[in-house]
C-alpha cells in the first residue's frame, strides 16, 4: 500500500488523474445529496401544509415538552 502511495505522489500526472476522480466523486455524492436535501424539504413542507390546513394539529403530543420547558424554567 505505501509503495502505491509512493507511486501516485511521485509521478505528477498519476497525482492529477487521481485528484481529478477523487474530485468528480465528491462533485457527484454533493449532487446527490443536495437532491435529496431539496426533496426532504419538499415533503416535509407538504406534510406542514397538510397539517395546517386540515387543522388536525395534535396539541396532546407537545404538551410533555411544554412540561419540561415549564420546569427547566
């Protein structure tokens, strides 16, 4: 494995073929993740909407938090 490494950093344009492909890797995973970033945005904006619009706001589910922030005060 050193004898590889050795290898790449000695030889320039191996160095530049190598960081060139590291760097469209990341360019790609960044791409993918942003797309779904944008789509978790998306549905969770949706599920709000829904949630305001039908009115079905469930107030029981945050009173435990309201408790505890009572308490910590």
């Amino acid at each position: 494995m050193g004898d590889f490494i050795n290898l790449i950093l000695s030889n320039k344009y191996l160095m530049i073929l190598v960081l060139s492909l590291i760097g469209v890797i990341i360019f790609f995973v960044i791409k993918k993740m942003t797309k779904l970033i944008i789509y978790g945005f998306i549905i969770l904006a949706a599920i709000l909407a829904y949630i305001l619009y039908s009115g079905k706001l469930n107030n029981t589910a945050l009173e435990p938090v309201q408790n505890a922030l009572k308490k910590i005060k």
